[in-house]
C-alpha cells in the first residue's frame, strides 16, 4: 500500500497521522510519502519519522517531496489537510471585514460570508490537487480534512464525480464526551446517529446497544444540568492566561474532565436554544453550529467564541514537540483498515454525496452522515426524512454551497456575490459587490482568479 500525507509538514497533522498510520496492523510494510510545499518543514518530520521508524524498528519506508505528481504516483490512500496563506490573517479578514459591511456573523470560519471567502480561497487550491489525483491514481481514495468542508466536498464532487473523495471532521467526538457523563453509562453501550451538513449536524438518535431502549428522552430530560457547568473554552482560556500554558489539541477524542465551568452553558447557548426549540442535540458548539443561522447572533455565547478564537491561535502557533505518538488520534486510519479488512463496521461521521442519504434535501449536497465500511468502501447510512424543523435549517444554508461551487468551477464573481446574497446570515444587499471587491483586492493572491 502508498499512503500519501498532503500538507505533512504540518507537525499537528504530519506526526499526528503517522502515529495513527503506525498503530495499524493492515498498514504494515506501507509506502509513505509525505509531501508539502515548505521544503524545511517537511524534512523536519521526514527526519523526525525516519528516525521514529528506525528506532523502534518498524516495517514502513518512508520518503518526502514537494512534486505533487510524483507523489500520487502509485497512491492508494491519499490524506490531505492544508490551508493557504497566512491562516490566521486571513481568518481576521474573513470575520471582521464582512462585520465592517454590516453582517452578523458569529465566526467567519466555515459559514456565513467568512465561510464563503475562505472556500473560494481554499477550494480552487484543492480542486487542483484532485485534478492531478485524478490524472495519476484514479482509484485512490481520497480523505479531506480542511475547512470548509462541505464546500469543498461539494465543489470537488460537483468537478469530479468519479472522485472517491471524503470529507472527515472530528466535531462528532463531541458526543463521546458529553453522552457518557450526562447519562452515566459507558461510552461502548450508547449507540448514537447524527446526521446534517457538516459543523451543522445534530443527533438524531440514541440507544443503548444492548437492549435497544430509546436514551434521547433521557438526553433532554438532563442536558440542562449538565451543561450548565460543562467547561468550555472560556474557562480553558482563563486557565492559559493564569498559567501561560495550554493542554489541548485538536483530535477526536476530547478527554474528560471533572472540572466545573465558571460560565453558564458555556459554549453552547445554541445548543440549549436547539434542545429547547427543536428537542435535538447539536454535535457540536456555537462558533460552528451559529455560522449557519441567520438568528444565531442573538443566542450564541459571543464570550465563549471569542475565546475559542483565541484558545485556537495559541493551540496551533504554540511550540509542538517533535514526536510521534503510537495512539489512534483521527478516525481516518480506521476507516482505511477496515476497507482493506472488510471490517463491514459503522463510522459515525463521514462527508459524502446525499443522493438520497437524507430526504428533501438536494442529491447534490454533500452530507454528513454515519456509514458502513468494508471491502467495497465507505457507503453512507439512509437517514431518511429528518425532524422538518430541522431540515428547514438545513435546505436554507443549501443554496450557498450550491453557489460557491459554481463560483469557484466557473471562476466567477458574479455567483461568489450570488452566494453571498443567497446566505441567510446576510441581510444586506447593496454593498455586497464592494465587499467582494474588497476582499478579492486584499487576497488577491488566491482571490484574483474571480472575473
């Protein structure tokens, strides 16, 4: 098997996947190919894992490269997580100039006009990558970890339907925290089902896997006590700047904690609005689930995203150790065993095609939903009709991914404003050609391809 890491040298990512990749027993004797455009950060961890590799005597090669080409020659498995530009910069930009233009946008991230920047930005790039995948190893499976992801997984499917093209977030791992504590069961005898667009998901079902027994009524007969002091990120902020240190990282599994938060719902003053208004659980926290809404400005904890922002900038430029840990920190390595093992097991998340995985909303999208893997791949879990208040949420967000495809596969400004004036974040309209214009003049580097 070829394995090949897209934006290795990325320590997080780079040394994180590896770690993953060598806990894996069908992986073994693997080709890995790592591959990034900064020539100094990709020999740091191909120093680093060469080194890994012989010491504890490991069965893997092991090369590195900036030819893109070259790389996906012969590759099985492709794992790509990449950002373009100066992230945090741009991110600044996202958020607070369409704020200056009058929007009311939570986060600036994935959703709302930020998320449509960042897409047009960053999808052109990733269709790009594709393009050469498609070119040099067709039936490679390919597993996207940037953001924006449903915009990206559209665009890319929309380009390449032929494309085995993935999308994986680890936001569901939220429930593997929360669920456990707020029930006082064990992780392993919940069974849970969330299904939506990604960063838009909630939980549609949960049982208990031995005797079948509905648990959501139990969810929202408890979920008030137990996030009225879960900890969020405003409490993991005030603990940085007492102690000047941050014990956190981005991965699937979010830990446990026993510690009392000093804020009320911290985090998740969407997620009690959802519980209250739409008897559904959010699978994740406001700065996400909030970018979608055109009324979330008035529910989410804007303290608590602030924060996070914060928390986030000091968690990914703070000094990483140079290391390799033998533990499963993503879920895309698993899903790759179990291909390869007809392992015929369930995944709770993964970015893929609806067409016709959940009712009325467009085959076209993609969807976030649980699905089998085994020998013939990852084939999505049927949701079927979904709660129809929720589902309205979902089908009024549609539209813009819809229009951002076309902006980016057409190279037009026309549809980027079209996808802006389709969003319901937004609620003006004449000065949204000169936010446009504005933002392709200050990122014209990777928004000057818009005509």
């Amino acid at each position: 098997m070829k394995i090949v890491l897209v934006g290795a040298g990325s320590i997080q990512f780079g040394l994180g996947t590896l770690g993953d990749i060598f806990t894996s027993k069908a992986l073994k004797g693997s080709e890995i190919t790592l591959l990034d455009i900064n020539i100094q950060s990709l020999d740091i961890v191909l120093q680093t894992t060469q080194a890994f590799i012989q010491a504890h005597d490991l069965p893997y090669t092991v090369n590195a490269t900036i030819d893109r080409r070259s790389a996906f020659a012969g590759a099985d498995f492709i794992i790509s997580s990449i950002e373009v530009g100066n992230r945090f910069q741009m991110w600044d930009e996202d958020w607070k100039v369409p704020l200056q233009y009058g929007v009311h946008q939570v986060y600036g991230e994935n959703g709302g006009p930020g998320g449509v920047f960042h897409s047009l930005r960053i999808g052109k790039v990733i269709l790009d990558i594709v393009k050469d995948a498609m070119e040099i190893c067709p039936d490679a499976w390919i597993f996207n970890y940037s953001n924006p992801m449903t915009a990206i997984c559209t665009t890319v499917k929309r380009m390449y339907p032929q494309a085995k093209f993935v999308g994986m977030c680890h936001e569901i791992g939220w429930l593997g925290r929360w669920l456990p504590k707020m029930l006082g069961r064990a992780h392993e005898d919940l069974h849970y089902r969330a299904a939506g667009l990604n960063h838009f998901s909630c939980m549609i079902s949960l049982t208990d896997r031995k005797t079948g027994e509905n648990l959501y009524p139990e969810v929202l007969a408890r979920a008030d006590r137990f996030f009225e002091q879960e900890p969020g990120y405003s409490d993991l902020y005030d603990s940085y700047r007492r102690t000047g240190s941050l014990a956190a990282a981005e991965k699937f599994d979010k830990g446990e904690t026993n510690l009392k938060s000093a804020y009320t719902w911290a985090d998740r003053k969407l997620v009690q609005f959802m519980l209250k208004n739409y008897k559904l659980l959010p699978i994740t926290t406001d700065s996400h689930f909030g970018e979608y809404l055109s009324w979330a400005w008035d529910v989410v904890d804007h303290r608590g995203i602030l924060d996070f922002y914060d928390v986030y900038k000091v968690m990914l430029s703070q000094e990483v150790p140079h290391e390799i840990r033998l533990e499963t920190s993503e879920r895309v390595i698993p899903i790759i065993d179990g291909i390869i093992t007809d392992a015929k097991s369930e995944e709770a998340a993964v970015n893929i095609l609806n067409a016709g995985l959940i009712d009325d909303l467009p085959s076209w999208l993609v969807v976030e939903v649980p699905a089998m893997i085994d020998k013939n791949g990852i084939t999505g879990i049927r949701m079927g009709q979904l709660p129809k208040g929720y589902l309205a949420l979902l089908r009024s967000y549609a539209g813009v991914y819809d229009m951002t495809a076309e902006a980016i596969i057409h190279k037009s400004k026309e549809y980027a404003i079209q996808a802006l004036l389709a969003n319901p974040v937004v609620h003006q309209a004449s000065s949204l050609e000169e936010l446009v214009d504005r933002m392709i003049s200050k990122q014209e580097r990777w928004l000057g391809y818009l005509k």
